[in-house]
C-alpha cells in the first residue's frame, strides 16, 4: 500500500471510531510528534543518572507488576 491509501484507511477508520477515550488517545500521539525535543545532552543524561539513582535505592517495579498496572489503564 502508497502512503496516499495507507492515508485514506487511516482516515476512513478514524471516521468510524465512537470512543472518546481512544480519540483523545489518538490526539495525543498525533500531538506529541509535532513537539520538537529541545532536551539537552545534558538534560537526556541528568534524567539516565536520575533512573539509575532510582534503581539504585529500589524504586522500581517489576516487569510482572508494570504490566499488573497497565493492564488497569483501559479498565474503567
């Protein structure tokens, strides 16, 4: 499939979808490809030292446990 017909799918699907709660998920991922990343090297290795500063004291969770709670997300 050209980019032209994944489009017209893409779009045809979206005319279809009545859930407001995937719409306003689909918002934000088209949203958030439109923000340019003005993360710093610095800032990008600040926040790395800051997850391994975490690890390092334990506040973590466990693979099992981060899909426990994700799986949650979509219940309502």
């Amino acid at each position: 499939m050209d980019s032209q017909a994944e489009l017209n799918w893409i779009h045809q699907e979206i005319d279809k979808v009545n859930d407001p709660t995937f719409l306003e998920k689909l918002k934000t991922l088209l949203k958030s490809r439109q923000k340019p990343s003005t993360e710093t090297i610095e800032e990008y290795n600040s926040d790395i030292e800051s997850a391994l500063d975490n690890i390092a004291k334990g506040n973590f969770v466990a693979e099992e446990e981060a899909r426990s709670i994700s799986k949650k997300w979509n219940r309502k």
